[in-house]
C-alpha cells in the first residue's frame, strides 16, 4: 500500500508538529483504509490460537510511556516536564487513565538491584559548578539513590542533571518531583490493576558478552517471580540478544523487539529495519515487534506482514503517538497498542474512536441481518 499522497512522513518533525502537516497527512492516510466487521486478525486474535498476542483485537491499547509520559526538558511544552519521568508519582498517576499498561525502562546497579531509570548514564554539578557523570549500571544501589530528591526529607539528594542527545545540559526540573526508585518498590508501590512493559535497557555503543545480559536477565525475572502475582508483564528491549535471551529464560510473559525501524543505522543489522525485526521474531519464537511510528506509517502494507502473515503483536512508539489523527490512522490499520506520552489526550481519543468503530460493525451486522430477512 503506498504512502498516503501529497504528503511525505518525513516532513513530520515529532518535536516540532506542525499541525497542518499532521492533518492532511491523517486526513489522507485514513482514506486508505476500510472499516471492515472483522479482519482475519481479528478472528485469530478474538479465538486466541496464538500464545502471546497480546490483547483482544477490538480495542487498541494504550501504555503509558515512563509512566505518564517522558520528560523532554528542553520543551516549551509544560506537558513534557509535568511529573518526573519513571518515578513512583508517574507510574501511579497514569492509573488515574484508561490506560492497559504503563512502560518503564530497568537497568542493574553494580551491586545487583534493578532500578528505574532511562539514560544510560547520569549527572550531577559540584558545589563549584563543575558538571561530573557516572555511568548508571556503574553505581552502587545506594549512589543511584543519592541523586535527586530523597525518600527521607531530613536528607539532600545530589543535583540532577540530564544531557539531551545534542549535547546540551539541563537541570531535572519538573512540576511534580519524585525520588529514583527500584524496580521491587514499583511492584510494591504501583497500582496493582495496571499492567507493565518492563523495557530493559542497554547502552548502544557497547557489545555485551551473553554472561553479562544473563547477569541483568536474571536478575530482573528474580523480582518479577516473585513480585508479579496475577499482573500482565510484557518485556521488551532494543537489543536483539537480550530479547532472544528473555525468551530462552523464560516462556511465561510475552516479549517484544524494539526497532527505530531504520531511521538510525547500527553494526548489528538485526536492528536496521521492521523486515530484520519480522525475521528476528519468526526465527527465534518473539512474540511482537514495538516499531517507531513512522517506519509503520511510511510502510502500512507491513502491519499485514506482522499481524496476518507473521501472527506477531505490533505497538508503536514515538513523538507523533501523541497527536490523536496518527493514531486514530494506526487504530484504522490494526495496530494493537501505541505508547504515548500525553496519555489523558490519547486515552480519551482512543475511547471516542473506538465506540465510533464498534457502533459501525454493529449497524454494519444489522443491515446484513435485515438484507438477509427480506429475502424471505
């Protein structure tokens, strides 16, 4: 299926949306579609013949990204820096939404406790101003925690600091601040009726050895063992070994690849693009692929690849998850669930459309019943 015309994905700058852009890009991608009373997804995924899938086909699912949504502290947009990113305030305030699962990135501490926390490495400045970095696996439990505000208010926490990736440096200063936390204390602390996507992260620039990512596995699935209960879990990570690793230790929880789809360019080719994802998936029994947005929206016959011919679940993720025409467009081409950052706009769409959709098939359903009445 070809891109929706007159208007090239590439002009949509995700940090800087211009609206017009948005619209005729929504409006003419929407005309490409059919609503239909059911796909062949649909029936497979409503008859669950295949383990993993992860949701039933009627409803799209929408996840809260960080929890209610990333921190981008270079925006004007006070949305994106409301409540600290990954934080126990965040991952608790998304459950006040209609929302199925909330995402949250883990890494390990030197001494071994899974932590919330994105960026790989962390910063702080000095009492002479001078800035200073750590990588964040490199910490002790109790150095990670020193950073920012503290759990005890009698203690002061190490200024936070975040490097974007153009270089610059940024206080972490948001509305509503919270202390970093462990991956036990969200068990522990998050509301228990709202699912998680534990993404678990690795540094791109680095090649890990398989002891080291079974070191970080393992001692995740330890606290999800124990703590997860009746929870829905799915895991997900960008690196390819990781996601095959997952699935070899473990056969209880879905897992997924994450993919930018090719919009960047890395030594190990399994990440340059949603054909490498498929056969990643295919070869090795992953249970979906999480794509960047737009390597979907540029290419929309590839859904039918994943969802039909691959029998894989699809979520995406990305900047433009949080404008309601893009994701009404990807709810119209069957993708299962999209991560957003503005979840109160984005919950509130999906629920509109998909009433919408729904009373169609059944006005739908009831029209092929009276034809079907007349003829006796």
């Amino acid at each position: 299926m070809a891109e929706p015309r007159n208007v090239n994905i590439a002009d949509i700058d995700p940090y800087n949306l211009d609206e017009d852009v948005v619209d005729k890009f929504a409006a003419a991608a929407a005309a490409c579609y059919s609503i239909s009373s059911g796909s062949e997804t649909d029936k497979e995924q409503e008859g669950g013949n295949k383990k993993g899938r992860i949701k039933a086909a009627s409803k799209m699912m929408v996840i809260g990204h960080r929890g209610s949504g990333m921190n981008l502290l270079q925006s004007s947009n006070k949305r994106m820096k409301f409540i600290k990113e990954n934080s126990l305030v965040a991952l608790n305030a998304a459950g006040n939404f209609n929302l199925h699962f909330i995402e949250f990135d883990v890494q390990v501490t030197i001494d071994d406790c899974p932590v919330i926390f994105h960026d790989d490495f962390i910063f702080t400045k000095n009492m002479q101003g001078e800035i200073t970095e750590k990588r964040a696996t490199d910490l002790t439990l109790a150095e990670f925690l020193s950073y920012g505000p503290q759990r005890e208010p009698a203690n002061v926490g190490k200024p936070l600091l975040r490097k974007i990736k153009d270089g610059r440096i940024f206080e972490w200063k948001v509305e509503t601040d919270d202390h970093l936390c462990t991956l036990q204390q969200v068990f522990q602390d998050v509301t228990h009726s709202l699912g998680f996507n534990i993404e678990l992260k690795f540094d791109n620039k680095i090649v890990y050895k398989e002891h080291e990512l079974v070191r970080v596995i393992q001692l995740v699935l330890e606290v999800v063992f124990r703590s997860a209960e009746e929870r829905p879990i799915i895991f997900s990570s960008f690196q390819p070994d990781a996601a095959l690793l997952l699935r070899k230790l473990q056969t209880s929880y879905p897992v997924l690849f994450i993919t930018n789809g090719g919009s960047e360019i890395y030594a190990d080719t399994r990440r340059n693009s949603l054909d490498e994802a498929i056969k990643l998936c295919r070869e090795h029994n992953l249970d979906g692929i999480v794509s960047e947005v737009r390597a979907v929206l540029r290419n929309p016959g590839v859904v039918t690849e994943i969802k039909d011919n691959s029998k894989l679940s699809l979520i995406t993720y990305g900047q433009l998850n949080n404008v309601s025409k893009v994701v009404y467009v990807q709810h119209l081409m069957g993708v299962d669930g999209v991560i957003v950052d503005l979840i109160e706009d984005i919950t509130t769409a999906v629920a509109e459309f998909s009433n919408s959709v729904e009373e169609s098939r059944g006005n739908l359903k009831e029209d092929n019943v009276q034809n079907k009445m007349t003829r006796y």
